[in-house]
C-alpha cells in the first residue's frame, strides 16, 4: 500500500534516521531526510511534507532554532512537527512547545516501532 503522505526525519544519527526511512517506507510513506537543521529546513519549506521528525541537538542550525525558523514561513506556521530527541528538561520541552511543536518525545522512552505508529496516527493512517 503506499500513499501520497511524506515525512521529513532530521537527526543527525545516521543508523536512527535509516531504521526510521526503511520502517515509513515499508508502510507506503515518502520519507525525505535531513542531516542537519538547514538542510532540513530548505527541504521542508520546499516539499512541505506532512510530518517533521525533529531532533534538537543538530549541526549548522539546531532543532529549535530550525522549529522557530519554519515557524516565520507562510507554511511552516501550520506544519506539523514532533521533536525526537534525547533531551529531556523541562526547559527543553517548555521551548520545543512553545515554538509550535505536535508532540515531544524522548528516544531512549520510545521503540520507535511505536513511533512510526504514532506518526501514522497523526496522518490518520490507523489500522
């Protein structure tokens, strides 16, 4: 089954974003992926996938850094984004939410079997 649904998964951890691309991939959906936070802000703004995986701790241009940068876009306004990351502060939360984040989770918390699901979810892709 594939669908006209994409993603864009920004991290940086090569093997995580690889694991991430084949699993959305076996369910049918696009993926784009970006290494580092300007990369992965001149692909969103230019292909408006309907889901960001973002981490924070990025090269070039960090993830919240990016977040609040796509937020000055006419479409990046209403983007969905869920932070990914291994960054657990409450200050960390508060700001990723603040700038307009969907949801926050935290990688060592989640499989991301789960994650997967969850984004499928949010694309009203449930079984």
């Amino acid at each position: 089954m594939t669908t006209d649904k994409k993603i864009l998964i920004v991290e940086d951890d090569h093997k995580l974003s690889q694991m991430l691309l084949d699993m959305f991939a076996a369910e049918g959906i696009g993926v784009m992926r970006a290494s580092n936070g300007e990369e992965g802000l001149a692909i969103a703004t230019e292909e408006h996938p309907d889901i960001i995986l973002l981490d924070i701790i990025l090269p070039k241009m960090d993830g919240i850094t990016m977040l609040n940068k796509l937020r000055e876009d006419e479409w990046g306004k209403s983007a969905d984004v869920i932070m990914l990351t291994n960054l657990s502060t409450a200050e960390d939360v508060h700001k990723a939410t603040e700038a307009g984040a969907y949801d926050y989770l935290i990688k060592s918390d989640w499989k991301m079997a789960d994650v997967v699901k969850k984004v499928k979810d949010k694309l009203g892709m449930s079984e």
